[in-house]
C-alpha cells in the first residue's frame, strides 16, 4: 500500500498559516496517516495503537526541545528507521507552528495535536473512534 505523505513537508515557516488552514493540514497529514493505520489493522488492536501515536506526540515534544544534531544522534543510537524520523520531525514542525499560532499553549498536552485535526475530519468508524480516545 501506499501511502501519500507530501503533507507531511516542511513549510518555510510557521507565518502564512491560518488556525483554520493549519487544523486542515493536520487532519491531511497526521491525522490520515493514523486513519489510515487503523483501516488496515484489527479493531481490537485500535486503542494500543492510539495509545503509541499519544506516546510518539510526546516522544516528538521532548525531541523538539533538542538541537538537531542531538536528535539526530539519539535517532542513530535508538535504531530509528527514515520513516520514523520523518514521522517523529513532521510532529516536532505540527507542534511548533500549533505553539506559535496559538493552537497550543505551552503545558497542553502534545497528543492535543491530533484533536486538531479531527475537527475537520470525515465521519468513519476509524474517525469516531479516535475523536472518542482523544476527546475531540
């Protein structure tokens, strides 16, 4: 399968985003991704995986307070694959504009990204499920 992740692109900067355009482009990106996880996976297998993308938001939030080098570092010492950091330095970038647009506060929980995003998501079994675990 494959799977589309352009949205997961870097912008030049976090200026020029909209709250509303930003929530969009989570709910493109992040939140299809997960979507798009869970369609092709046991329901029963569900909750644990939401629980690992509310762990892989805060994993990104306590990497996003390190320099890249040090990242990258800590990305070859724990074996992470080039999906994986692109995944976990996508959410670091999601995080860091959700901040300096004001969709974050400093001190809100990280996995809050992902609410973001499902307020502009369509309805599925996979979407209701994730706006019930993530309160959405």
């Amino acid at each position: 399968m494959k799977v589309d992740l352009t949205a997961f692109l870097r912008k030049d900067s976090s200026s020029g985003w909209s709250q509303e355009d930003f929530k969009k482009h989570i709910k493109e990106s992040l939140v299809e991704l997960i979507r798009l996880e869970l369609e092709n996976i046991p329901r029963q297998e569900w909750d644990k995986t939401l629980r690992t993308w509310s762990k892989i938001c805060s994993f990104a939030d306590s990497l996003g307070k390190k320099e890249e080098k040090e990242r990258e570092e800590l990305y070859r010492k724990f074996q992470f694959d080039s999906m994986m950091v692109y995944i976990t330095e996508g959410v670091i970038e999601k995080l860091e504009i959700a901040r300096s647009i004001g969709l974050l506060k400093k001190g809100e929980r990280p996995e809050k990204l992902i609410s973001l995003g499902l307020e502009f998501a369509e309805e599925s079994e996979e979407t209701r499920f994730m706006k019930a675990f993530f309160r959405a």
